[in-house]
C-alpha cells in the first residue's frame, strides 16, 4: 500500500509539473508547487511604518510594510535625496538598499543660495560631521553634517557678490583638504541630515528623517560618505515616485504578502494593458507580477510583447493570449532571461549573501529538471541564515514568505537589472 501511495503521489507530481511549465494546460489551472512547505517564518517583533509615498500596488497596505536592513560596510555607502518625492534612498555601492521619507527646509523648491532662505541645496557634498550625543533638541536622535557650501556654491556666490574673493579662497581651500568649510559664510551653513520628524517641511534647509530611520541611516555612513541632493529624480525609478525600482519590487512584494492573495490557478479573463487577476487570488507568477507593477512595470505587457516579436523562443504557443501567458513560468523565465541580470543559477551558502530583497529566483519543486516556481527574496531570514522567499506556494497557501532556501533548488537567480 506504501509503493502505491507513492507511485500515485509521483504522478501527480508529474501532471503538475507539465502544467506549470506550460507543456499541458488543462483548463483551469496554472504554475503549482505541490512539495509540502517548510514552516512560514514569524515577523519581526518591532515595527515603523516604511512611510515613503508609493505609487503602485495594494495601497491599503502601504502603512503596515516596512522593512530593516543588515550592517553594511560604511565606506561603499551612498546617499541621494529626491526632493520632490521627499525621499533619501540609501546605497550599498550601487544597489539601493533602504528608501526614507524626509522633510526638507520650509521654503524646499529650489537651490539653497544664501543665509536664511529656508532652501535646502541641491548638489554633491559629502558628510563631514557625524553626530550621536549632545545634541540641540531640533535635530533628534542622531546629525549628519554636510559639506554646504560646495565648491560649487562658491564659486556661484563669490560670481554674485555675494561673497569675496578671501571668502571664496576659505571655502575652495577647505574642499581641497577635505574638511568642514567655513560655516558662517553668506552662502549659510550648518546643512545637516538629522532627526527629529518627516511630516512637514519645518526645517532651515535641512533634512529631517523620523529618528528611528536617522538611527538606522547613521549607524550605516561615515564621514566621507557621499550624499546627492537632486531636486526631482532619483535613478532607475520608472514610476517617478522616488524609489529605485529594485527597492520598488521588493515593497511590492511585501504588500502582496500583507495582501495575503489565496493560491488559485483558475484561468481569469483581464484586462490588456494593465491586467489582473483579482486582488484576492494568484499563482507563483503573479507574485512577480504584481511586485513588478509596484515600479510601474507591467509585466503582462512587456511579456505578451516579447512573445508576438520572438515567436521563436516560446515554440509551444499556437496563439498568444494575454490573459495568460504572463502567468505562466515557463514563458516568464524565457522573457527574464532575455531581459533581466541573470546573477547565478544556484543557491549555496557561499553565495547567500549575494540574494538580495528584490531579487527574483526561479525553483525547482518537482521531478521533472527546470523551473517551475518563482519567488521574490524577502528582507528577512531565518535562524540558519538563508533569506525567505515572498511567493505563493500551491493549493490551500497564500501569498507569504517562506524559508524555501536551501531546501528547494534554485534554478536561475535575477536581479531586475535590464542588460
């Protein structure tokens, strides 16, 4: 009775395999993953809402997701402000790893030009002082100095008249031996990164984080570190809200777990451009789906177009049909791998730390080699230290993270990166 409880496990295994690679679609039914799932992580005990303004998906959800970040190593850090948008997106090299919702000067559209306007400049500086204790009571928990006036604002000011040539000579002097210029200059001073709350523009020219984030954002720059203040762009942002699109996914991932979407692999009439299924239900695939869309990237789209111009790569579709094609693993992993940085094509503990949130892996969960499931990796890991996958794992689950890793295999691992 053992043998053939397994021989008929085996072969449902197999039939579900064929109709999550696409290789048979009985109506109904989409990508599954039928292995029993290891135990759902719990969340973290404390949390602050992220805060940042995010245009994409599930936006009732906005308020319950945040998320923390691990140590990183303070001398490939980076800052860039997004004035508009109101946000400091914090780098590790060249991938943003944390986006801040921030308050400016109380007069923030345009350049800081003088002592006392209430702008917040605009520019490239560095930190030049960092801050923890004795500090005045506006700027909260944790002060981060910048650079102002730059070179640049000198050389504009002493242009102006607004200072002398000596002022000048101070302040160009000051940048070329790499210390704090003069701060009591017409050109103002004392522009700093600091806490004490982001609701309103309520600062002299500063900007304010939350303290908690000003913490978090201390304990991760040093003096040196580079800042960007740019008045209305941050890059690699496609929906323009202020968060680089990597960090975009991964709190849209993160709403799409909040959402908690029941797994159902019905077939769905939606609509195109834009579609999807309802908020209520998913697969695997719509994870992506909707963590893609939370940047502005519609994946239906960019999928249904790639197959009608490069009907050599998806052999097995007859006719296209975008209600479901997106949704199916094997022509995701086909667009993914024309599209997308392809990092790796397995998961170790020698390369853990190179998974990062955000990032996009395809599985291996049945019998038959190759893809069949995909995920999002989550902020989060588990106690051996692998990170937990954001997906929907089959029939009876919904929308979670999951320690997946290193029990389940992974076949291809993506950073949404285009080439």
């Amino acid at each position: 009775m053992i043998e053939l409880a397994f021989f008929a496990l085996r072969t449902t295994w197999m039939v579900v395999s064929l109709v999550a690679t696409g290789a048979w679609q009985p109506a109904g039914r989409l990508a599954a993953a039928p292995q029993p799932a290891p135990p759902q992580a719990r969340p973290p005990a404390t949390f602050i809402a992220h805060g940042v303004k995010d245009k994409g998906i599930f936006s009732a959800f906005d308020a319950k997701i945040n998320y923390s970040i691990p140590a990183l190593p303070r001398g490939e850090t980076r800052l860039h402000v997004n004035k508009k948008a109101r946000v400091l997106v914090l780098y590790d090299r060249a991938i943003p790893r944390k986006t801040y919702p921030i308050a400016l000067g109380f007069a923030p559209v345009g350049h800081k030009v003088r002592q006392g306007d209430g702008k917040t400049p605009e520019g490239s500086y560095t930190i030049c002082e960092k801050l923890e204790k004795n500090l005045a009571p506006q700027y909260g928990a944790r002060s981060l100095r910048l650079s102002y006036p730059g070179l640049v604002d000198a050389k504009t000011g002493l242009a102006s008249k607004l200072i002398d040539q000596p002022t000048f000579e101070r302040l160009r002097d000051a940048h070329a031996k790499g210390v704090m210029p003069p701060q009591t200059t017409a050109l103002g001073g004392s522009i700093r990164i600091h806490g004490g709350g982001a609701a309103t523009d309520w600062t002299l020219g500063c900007i304010a984080l939350r303290d908690p984030d000003v913490i978090e954002l201390s304990d991760r720059v040093q003096v040196g570190t580079p800042v960007v203040v740019h008045a209305d762009k941050t890059p690699d942002d496609t929906d323009g809200d202020g968060i680089p699109d990597l960090l975009d996914v991964l709190l849209g991932a993160l709403k799409a777990a909040a959402n908690g979407a029941k797994y159902d692999g019905r077939y769905f009439a939606v609509k195109y451009p834009g579609g999807d299924v309802p908020d209520g239900f998913g697969v695997c695939t719509d994870v992506i789906i909707r963590a893609v869309r939370n940047a502005g990237i519609d994946l239906q789209k960019e999928i249904v177009n790639h197959i009608r111009n490069n009907r050599r790569l998806y052999p097995w579709i007859v006719k296209p049909d975008t209600n479901i094609d997106h949704r199916r693993v094997r022509n995701m992993i086909v667009y993914f791998l024309a599209t997308y940085l392809l990092l790796d094509k397995g998961y170790t503990t020698a390369n853990r730390d190179t998974y990062l949130p955000g990032d996009v892996i395809f599985m291996d969960t049945l019998p038959k080699a190759g893809p069949d499931h995909v995920g999002v990796i989550s902020e989060e890991r588990d106690a051996a230290g692998d990170p937990l996958v954001i997906n929907n794992w089959t029939d009876g689950y919904t929308t979670r993270k999951m320690a997946l890793l290193p029990s389940i295999p992974v076949t291809h691992h993506f950073r949404l990166i285009r080439k």
